[in-house]
C-alpha cells in the first residue's frame, strides 16, 4: 500500500497532518512574534489579506509567480502544494503487510542531483518516517530540509491512509529553478490532514487540513497559525472554506482572526484549474476593535470590504 498517493487538489498543494492519529509531536513550536497586534481597519491592510486568502498564485511550486514583490503568500495553498511534493516523493515507500514492525532505512538519489534518506517503522495499520532532503533537485524545484511523517487509519477499501501528519523538523527550503526563488518553511510547522472522502480512483476528495505554518521568501515573512480549512476537489474544481485561524500580514507584525461567526461553507472558495483567484466565494475576518474585513470573489474578481467600526456596516471598498 502506498504511505501517501493522495492528489491533494486539481492545483496540487500543501502541507498536512494527522488530527485524528493522536500525534501530539505535530503539535506547533514556532515562535510568533509576541509584539504582533491586532491589524487597523484600513483598505491597504484589507488588501494584504485579501492577498493571503484569495489567491492562488498559481500555487503548483514549479511557478511561484507570487514571490517576487507580493505582499503576501496564500500559505494554505502552499503548504497544500509542498505536502503534494513530499507526497509524490515516498510514494513508492511501502510498509510490508507482513511484518508486524517493518523497519524502514533507506535512501535513494533524486532525478538531477542529490538525494533523500527514508528511516522509521510501520506496518499495515500505520507508521511513522523522516525524511532528510540534501540537494533534491527534481529538475523543477531544488529541495533541503527535514520532515516527520505520520500515517494512520487505514482504508481498506481506498487502500490509503486516512489520517495524515507532516512537521518540519527543520527549516525547509524549496527553490525554484526557473526564477531562482525561494521559499523557506520554518522549522516546528506543521499540518493535518484527515481525510473525510475518496473519490472513485481511491484519491482524496475531501478532507480537513489544519496547520500553524511560518515561512519567508527572502523579503517578507507570513505566518497562519492554528488554521483549520476544508477542502473539496470535483469537476475540475477546488473549493475552500476556513473555520478557525490566525493570519498575519506586514511581515508578522499583524494579523486578524478568521470570523468564527461567519459560516464560510456556504460560500466557500471556488477555484477552478490554472486560475490564481477564486471564481466565487466569501470569507471574514475580525480586526482592530472588533472591526471587519470582507473578501468577496465573484466573476473572476475578488473586493475587499472593511467595517471600520464592527456594526456590519462596510463604508470602505476598494470599488469606492
């Protein structure tokens, strides 16, 4: 059986982990800024989370359009397409059914250079694997860095684990080697992944990622912290709905909550193949004194609205 052949999205993405398998080792150790306040209800702090939370960005990693001067990074996606990566990249691990505690230590050499080492043990109910990334280079991005894998409930039927846990253990780079840039993923981030569906060719379908993630491109730094999203993949469409969460913007210094009061399900975001926004959906997040901002996809076009005084009245858009 495979450790991980899940397609994680159309746009392929990210990073997850394993609520349901009782990992506590995924739990976050990154170090947030202590200072970070809550953001003001301006339009140009509106913008830089509507930069975080609606956009794809062309999130498959080969591209990285978005880091070059952007001011932020979609870091559900990313993680999204960098747990894709990892995925791909043990795929042909397997865990023998046969041994009760099949011990793994292998390593093997990636397509254009470098190589990634294997070590962990398992067997047909679940396991747990580090990987150690030294100069992978897959011909598309260039990889270093370490992460702790943990898979649990098992499917029969899907023959694939439902329950998906992935922490970095060190700091993680992915360079893209068509522009030269890199993304770094810091150390103690991690994410969940459960798996609630499979589709019709044993793939995820649907599932709930959770994640407290921090990371850089060298200029800015982004941060979601004890995030929990939902996703659906059918027809050549991702949808995307947020439930709890942290989000920082200006470089951590500050951030908003997702609205707990708002139930983004019914409008969740929508993206359809090779899109880097959202077709449709809505999302809000609480600010400075209980203030608001709203992010509105709709005909290929995403607005932020701002209510600057939280009586769910928005008197700021960028439509003004």
């Amino acid at each position: 059986m495979n450790l991980f052949k899940l397609s994680l999205v159309t746009v392929s993405f990210l990073l997850v982990g394993c609520g349901g398998g009782g990992n506590s080792s995924t739990g976050s150790s990154i170090n947030f800024p202590s200072d970070a306040t809550v953001a003001e209800p301006t339009l140009e702090n509106g913008k830089k989370v509507e930069d975080a939370v609606a956009s794809n960005q062309n999130s498959d990693l080969p591209s990285l359009n978005s880091v070059n001067n952007s001011v932020s990074l979609n870091s559900a996606l990313l993680t999204k397409d960098i747990s894709n990566n990892l995925s791909q990249s043990i795929k042909s691990l397997k865990f023998n059914s046969y041994s009760l505690n099949r011990t793994i230590d292998e390593q093997e050499n990636c397509s254009n250079g470098g190589n990634i080492s294997y070590t962990g043990s398992g067997d047909e109910r679940g396991g747990t694997i580090t990987l150690n990334l030294n100069q992978c280079n897959n011909g598309q991005q260039l990889l270093n860095g370490s992460v702790y894998v943990s898979v649990s409930n098992y499917d029969e039927e899907a023959d694939d684990f439902k329950d998906i846990s992935m922490k970095f253990t060190s700091d993680y780079t992915v360079k893209n080697q068509y522009n030269n840039k890199t993304v770094t993923i810091s150390n103690g981030s991690y994410f969940n992944m459960n798996v609630i569906e499979f589709n019709n060719y044993d793939e995820a379908s649907k599932y709930k990622l959770s994640m407290s993630i921090k990371a850089s491109d060298g200029t800015n730094q982004y941060g979601l912290k004890d995030a929990i999203y939902y996703f659906q993949e059918e027809n050549s469409e991702t949808s995307m709905y947020q439930t709890a969460g942290r989000i920082y913007i200006n470089n951590l210094a500050s951030y908003v909550d997702y609205d707990t009061s708002y139930d983004m399900s019914q409008t969740p975001f929508v993206y359809r193949y090779g899109r880097k926004v959202p077709v449709r959906g809505e999302a809000r997040y609480i600010m400075e004194n209980n203030s608001k901002v709203k992010i509105v996809a709709e005909n290929n076009d995403v607005v932020t609205y701002i209510d600057s005084d939280g009586d769910g009245v928005y008197e700021l858009s960028e439509l003004d």
